[in-house]
C-alpha cells in the first residue's frame, strides 16, 4: 500500500537533528520515523517530537537518516517553499522525499529492516511541572542545550524555547515558543553527576572542524589526569618552558558520546595506562631528565633490552647493566 504525507521542511530538520548517527547497538534511532500520526527522532540522550496534521496513526514509516540530509542539503537554496511530500510504499518497503515540480528536489530510499521504532510515547514524562528537592538542578550535556537553540532556529526566526527540569533521574520537558509548530517538543536526559550513568572519555581532534576520536576512560579523574600526562609530554618534547603557551589543545577530557556498552568494549584510559611509558630513551641522562621534568615513567631502551623504570634508581641501574 502506498501512503503519500506532507511534511513541513521544518519539523524534518528538527528531527533530524536529535536522530543517532553510527548507533551500532540501537540501529534504528539512526532513523527518522513517523509513527502514532507523529514525527519522531531521538539518539537515546534528546528526542523530538510533534503531531502531523491528517497523519493516520496506525501508518508506521523509517526513514533513514542519512537520505534526509542529503535531500535536505538538497532543499537548503528553496527557502520559499514550507512543507515537502514523503511517499512510502509498505509493499516493496521503499519510498522517496520530493517537492513536486521542483528540480533536482527529490531523494528515494529503501528500508531492508522491518519496521522496529522505540516506544517513544513510553519516554514522555507524565508530569510537567520542577519536582527536584533541595535544589539539586540536574545537569545537561552543553551539546544537547546546543542541540535544544538550533532546534529553536529552524522552528522560527524569533521562536524560542523554555527546558522545564523535572529532577535529575527524569526527561526535561523542552516546549517552543513563537513558532508555527506550537505543539512540538523535545526531551532531554539530565546527567547524573557522580554516577556511573554518566560515562568518561579524551577527545583527540585531528583536523580543525573535524570530528573528534573519542577514546573511552574509566572516570572523568582518569579522564582529566590522561589529559594532563599527555600535555605534559607534547610540552616537554617541544622544549616549553614558559606559562603561557598551552600544548595539546586539541586533546581533551569529555563526556563519551555512545553507548554504554561501546564503552565498555572501547576501555583505553585506565589506572594501567599510566604504568605504560609515553617517551623511549637510549641514554640515561636524557631518561634522567625527563622523569624529572615530568614525574612520568619511561622505557629505556639498550640494544635488545628495555625495561619500563618507575624511579631514577631503575633508570641507572639499567644503564649500568644492572638486572
């Protein structure tokens, strides 16, 4: 059966902006779906929400998300034009986005998986008003509130949008303001400071304004304690022994961004990393000196010996060859 919708441009952008990306575990949040007369999108941290209009609410549709970016990237020179059309046919499981008599407006997929959306509604808090005690304000992810002002933007040119807490186990409720949407919302889940809920990583940007590599830490101090014994490292190999410059700064501690369960399977940063030299040296002056400077260990290297040393004792009875 074939199911023709028309979609406002808007709502799709705003979706888009809170479906996963490389979501191995949860592979179908990396979708956009219509589903319960509503379009939806969520990556498990945020998720968009809002009621299409003559939508039934038994019609069930995915669509990934890579094919409306690129259908967006597409529309992005078609200001004038408000609403798109989504046609999917649940026979052969394929559809297409367009905007009829447009050129070049236009970008089909194919779903090879059956249909298998969270129960999104479940995530919907039942109240809506601040329930925290004490004023324990819970914590949000700065790029989810980021997330929250572009969803903002796209919703109006003067729209705006309020976060409503309701504590620090429990989904914000985000309402906008101003916009054609009025009935469109968004979640977002707190942080909860202290627990192992909220999971630990270094970041290390190769490129300017490219996405970081993040590599997983057993704590956010392992995390900040990686960061500082690299930078210590690039600024002693760069001989800066001033205040001011600060080597490194494209690698940093942050919050991980996936899956609980990557990870776990990812663990790089942990209290046995530390005991792995960062620096080799074939001479014990130079290994000398650099555990002074940095209080780091070394690996001290003489023909096919070596020996990770934790002390200069270490150091200088290996040079001396002693075992």
């Amino acid at each position: 059966m074939q199911h023709e919708i028309i979609l406002p441009i808007a709502l799709l952008k705003a979706a888009s902006l809170c479906a996963a990306e490389n979501e191995d575990w949860r592979p179908m949040l990396e979708n956009i779906a219509i589903d319960n007369g509503h379009i939806v999108a969520t990556n498990g941290h945020i998720m968009f929400f809002s009621p299409l209009d003559g939508v039934d609410t038994e019609i069930k549709i995915q669509i990934p998300k890579p094919h409306v970016e690129s259908f967006l990237e597409k529309i992005e020179s078609f200001s004038s034009y408000r609403n798109c059309k989504l046609v999917f046919d649940t026979d052969l499981n394929s559809g297409h986005l367009e905007i009829p008599n447009a050129y070049c407006a236009y970008e089909g997929f194919k779903n090879y998986f059956k249909y298998a959306y969270m129960n999104w509604k479940k995530a919907i808090p039942e109240f809506n008003e601040c329930s925290f005690i004490n004023n324990d304000m819970p914590v949000f992810n700065p790029k989810y509130l980021q997330t929250m002002v572009e969803i903002t933007h796209v919703l109006g040119e003067i729209a705006y949008h309020k976060v409503t807490p309701l504590g620090q186990t429990d989904a914000a409720i985000i309402n906008f303001f101003r916009t054609d949407y009025a009935e469109a919302k968004a979640l977002i889940m707190p942080l909860i400071t202290g627990s192992d809920k909220v999971l630990y990583c270094v970041e290390i940007v190769g490129e300017p304004d490219s996405e970081p590599e993040q590599l997983p830490a057993e704590s956010g101090d392992i995390a900040f304690a990686a960061v500082a014994r690299m930078r210590e490292e690039i600024n002693y190999s760069l001989g800066n022994t001033d205040n001011f410059f600060q080597a490194g700064h494209w690698i940093r501690p942050a919050l991980w961004l996936g899956s609980p369960q990557e990870h776990q399977d990812k663990m790089f940063y942990t209290q046995e990393w530390f005991k792995k030299p960062l620096r080799k040296f074939n001479n014990a002056d130079a290994a000398k000196a650099y555990m002074i400077a940095t209080a780091d260990c070394v690996q001290c290297i003489d023909g096919d010996r070596f020996i990770d040393a934790q002390s200069l004792d270490e150091i200088e009875a290996f040079f001396q060859g002693e075992q």
